[in-house]
C-alpha cells in the first residue's frame, strides 16, 4: 500500500472536517460495533420515521410533527450534524437519545460522520457510495459506506454505519461487510455496461432507475475517492438531466467506462484519479440546489 495515498484518507474534507470536535471524536469508542450503535442512537433515518407513518408505529407519536422530516437538505456537513446533535441534547452523542433529540438523516450523512470519527483517531478512512444486496432481497439498493484500512491485516474494511437488520443473509457484520455484498458505484456502472447485471435492478432512493442514475452515481463515488463526499443534491454539470445523459456519444460513455475501471482499483490509479479530478473540468465542476448551467462560465472554453 502507498503510505501516501493512506496519508491522503487520514486528512479530513470540508465534509469530514471534524473541528474543534476532533478532541471529542477521539473520546468516543475505538470498538467499531460500539462506535456504528452510537451513531445510530444519534438519528433516525428518514425512510424509518416515514414508514412510522404508514404503519403507525412508535416514531410516529415520539417524533414532533413540526420539527423536519429530513436534516439532509441542511446539515450537510459534520460539524453541522455534531453540533445540531449538542443542541438538542448538551450530552453530545448519548446512547438511548430520546426520539425527539435526534436527527432525520440518511446513510451518506451516518457515514461521513463514522468517517470523520475515524479520521480523528487516526485512521485512513474513506467514504464509498454504491449499491447494497443486503437492504432488499430483491434489488440492490444506493448506499453509502465507509472503507477503514486496517493496518493489522494491511487491508481496507467495509463498514457500514447503519446498523441494518438482514434477515436473509448469513453472518452479516456491519463492522466488515462482505465485498460481495455491496456494489462501488464503479462495479454497479461496468456490470451493466457489460451485460453482467440488468440496469433494471438497481434503485436510488424510491424511484429512481436506468443507467443515467448510474452515472450521476459514479460521480458520488468518484468524489468520495478524492475526499469530495458531495451530498446527492449535487451532480456534475454534464450530466445534471436525463435529457442530456442520453445525448452521449459512444465516446463519451467510453471516457466513464475507462473512469469506473481505474476507481475499481484507487490504490494502484490513485495519481491518474487525482489527475482527473484536479483537471477534468466536466468531471469536477457541479450544479447544487442554488447552482445550475448559466453559473459556470469556466467551461466555456472546455
């Protein structure tokens, strides 16, 4: 392994920049199952407190009607989820926090905040977005996870700091999940552009489908490799509509072939990914809720 490519993932991004927490991050458990249970008493993910609705459970009569049905749109960042977490309860991360204390928020949110817990004690710590086979029996659903090198066994861990419950799967460990459990991004997009998997089987969110997903998928991943965790409100100008996705050429579909297959090895590409997203202006530059075409006039001469 380089040393400094794990040197790159021990250094925080303006998403897992821990801050002044840095001193408290480093107090929490070092134990990963203990760690990924107490960030999980800290929220609420937003498909749990909808579905307390429709099944009228618990949540529903402990969570307050008027506070936000989801925090994503707004702590965007780890020191905004921390320091929204010390507001509602002066304790901080506290186990058992009362249901109206938490937060609503989703698996990219829980695990740039396992990321940057990891950071501050030491670690080489990556965020990876792409697509579970132990969510739904029956379709690989978006997710996001954190890859964690264990020096010990001088490899990179899957960690999930969703403490999913999978009923259909053996020796499911949230704290070291099985590779073949989980789809990069990367692996997701070259599996179907070859044939090895039907684009049909492959969900984001509650509804969204097809290849252009994949693609807006990848760029997740692809920033998440460069220390870029980007919420999923944001999207590559290229390819901000479906409209314009399925306007690429076979040139253009091949230059994401050939992206996919150098992040499905970024210890070895590291220098020509980092080449890319320093250079590649269509790669690098993002439309966001309050950002579309018109606001990026450095690409008029790409």
């Amino acid at each position: 392994m380089k040393e400094r490519v794990l040197e790159f993932y021990k250094n925080v991004s303006i998403y897992t920049n821990y801050g002044l927490y840095k001193d408290y991050f480093k107090s929490l458990p070092d134990d990963l199952k203990e760690l990924t249970l107490l960030i999980n008493d800290q929220y609420i993910h937003r498909v749990v407190l909808f579905k307390s609705y429709l099944m009228d459970e618990k949540i529903k009569y402990e969570y307050p009607w008027y506070d936000y049905r989801l925090h994503d749109d707004i702590l965007v960042t780890v020191p905004a989820i921390t320091a929204e977490l010390f507001r509602r309860d002066s304790r901080g991360f506290v186990k058992s926090r009362e249901t109206k204390d938490k937060v609503i928020i989703t698996c990219r949110y829980a695990s740039i905040l396992l990321a940057s817990i990891l950071k501050s004690k030491g670690y080489s710590a990556r965020v990876r977005s792409g697509f579970a086979k132990y969510i739904n029996k029956e379709i690989y659903v978006d997710h996001w996870v954190v890859e964690c090198y264990n020096g010990e066994l001088k490899k990179w861990i899957m960690v999930d700091a969703d403490e999913i419950e999978c009923e259909f799967l053996k020796n499911y460990d949230n704290t070291n999940v099985n590779r073949s459990y989980f789809f990069t991004a990367a692996q997701a997009w070259l599996n179907v552009r070859s044939g090895k998997e039907d684009v049909s089987k492959f969900l984001h969110g509650n509804f969204m489908k097809g290849l252009d997903m994949l693609g807006r998928s990848l760029f997740f991943d692809f920033h998440a490799l460069m220390n870029d965790e980007i919420s999923y409100m944001f999207s590559p100008v290229y390819i901000d509509e479906k409209s314009e996705f399925f306007k690429f050429s076979v040139e253009d579909l091949k230059e994401l072939d050939d992206l996919a297959t150098l992040m499905l090895n970024p210890e070895e590409n590291f220098d020509e990914l980092s080449y890319l997203f320093k250079n590649d202006k269509r790669f690098r530059t993002l439309n966001t809720p309050l950002l579309s075409d018109r606001d990026h006039l450095e690409l008029e001469n790409n």
